[in-house]
C-alpha cells in the first residue's frame, strides 16, 4: 500500500489529505472536512484532468500569438501529446474570446478556444 499527500482545491478550506493507494486505486481518503475533498482525491489519483491552456501561431493578425485553452479539461496523461498538436496550429482569421479555434482538438472530444479576441 503506498500513502500519498494531497491539498484539496476544491474549496477555500484546502484540506490536507492523506491517501491510501493500492493497486492504483483509492482504500481511504482522510483530512477531508467535506465531500468535496475525497471526491478530488479520487479523481486526482485514478483520473487526473487538467484544463491545457497555451498559445498558437497567427498568420497576418495583429498578433504573433494568440493565447488558447481547451474548453474542458483533458486527461493529465495526454497533456505533452496536445501541446506538440498545439505547435501544428496556425490562426488566419480574426477572432473573439471564447471563438473555437480546433474542434475536437486532438481528437479528445474539447474544443481549443481563443482567449483573447484577435483582429
């Protein structure tokens, strides 16, 4: 069994907690002074997701780069793969915040969206 220490993000409080890991799954989640905390724990250490935010090439914009997020967060796993696919991206057309720059983006099932607007 292997322990692990964790800071819960999911309120204000920002518990301390301690986990219990055997086969990569949780036993027990301790320190937690709400729901929340285990409910982040769980997913923390058997799926961890982050939102991958970034910057891409324009093309004849008033910007050389134009910052740029997934709409939902992505497997931590696939993070490194989706950033050499963000290299790939080249943006030509003006945009406003929240427009969608790749649909589908690497095939993850988000959306890579512009996070400033770009004439």
């Amino acid at each position: 069994m292997t322990i692990k220490k964790l800071t819960c993000i999911e309120c204000p409080e920002g518990c301390r907690l301690t986990v219990d890991i055997e086969n990569s799954r949780i036993i027990k989640v301790a320190g937690n002074k709400c729901p929340k905390g285990e409910e982040y724990a769980i997913s923390e250490i058997e799926n961890p997701v982050r939102i991958l935010t970034s910057s891409v090439l324009s093309q004849g914009l008033g910007l050389k780069m134009i910052p740029v997020r997934t709409d939902k967060p992505i497997p931590k796993s696939r993070i490194f793969e989706a950033m050499e696919e963000i290299k790939k991206v080249r943006v030509s057309r003006p945009l406003s915040t929240g427009d969608i720059v790749v649909k589908n983006f690497s095939g993850l099932g988000v959306n890579l969206i512009a996070t400033r607007r770009v004439k």
